[in-house]
C-alpha cells in the first residue's frame, strides 16, 4: 500500500508514566505509535498494530509493525501537529533516532 502521511486519521494521545502513546488510524486500520521517555527526552520508538488481523503495510499479525516503525519520526511529526495535542508538545524535548 502507498504511504501518505495525510492519510493518518483519529489522532488521540495517552500519557502514562514513562511513556505516550498516540492511538491513529490509517485506512480504517488502528495503530499506536509508542513515545518513551527519559529524563525529560521523548524518543519515538515503535509503531504496533491494535485489534486487526492483517496489516496492510507489513502483512503481519503480529503486534509489532515493522513497517510503520520505520516510519516512527515522520509519523510522530504529522501527528504532533494535531490541534489538541500540539500545545502538549510545543516545549517538549524530543530526541529522533
Ligand atoms: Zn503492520
């Protein structure tokens, strides 16, 4: 499938203790893109899949997608964007790999 980052739809985030977790769905399918945090440093870190079966980006089944992670930075940036969220991340010190 081709990959279009203005496709991402439903942005919403959840903060837990050392982590974030930003829920998003891309062509109906649900995934969570994993933000962890260190000493005050966010690092985007993963993407994984949420209640499907087969992903269209990486076929897989598993939880984990091995495409959509590689794709972790650009995806963390578009969503960052969203209004309720980006006041959130404006002063945030965020370290991409
Ligand atoms: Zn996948």
């Amino acid at each position: 499938m081709k990959w279009d980052v203005q496709k991402i739809k439903d942005i919403k985030q959840k903060e837990f203790g050392n982590f974030i977790e930003i829920d998003f769905s891309y062509n109906a399918q649900l995934y969570v893109l994993r933000i962890n945090e260190s000493d005050g440093t966010f690092i985007p870190a993963f993407a994984f899949h949420q209640g499907f079966d087969i992903c269209n980006f990486c076929e897989g089944a598993g939880v984990y997608c091995s495409v959509l992670s590689k794709k972790r930075n650009e995806i963390f940036q578009h969503v960052v964007q969203e209004n309720n969220i980006r006041f959130y991340w404006l002063y945030k010190e965020v370290k991409i790999q």
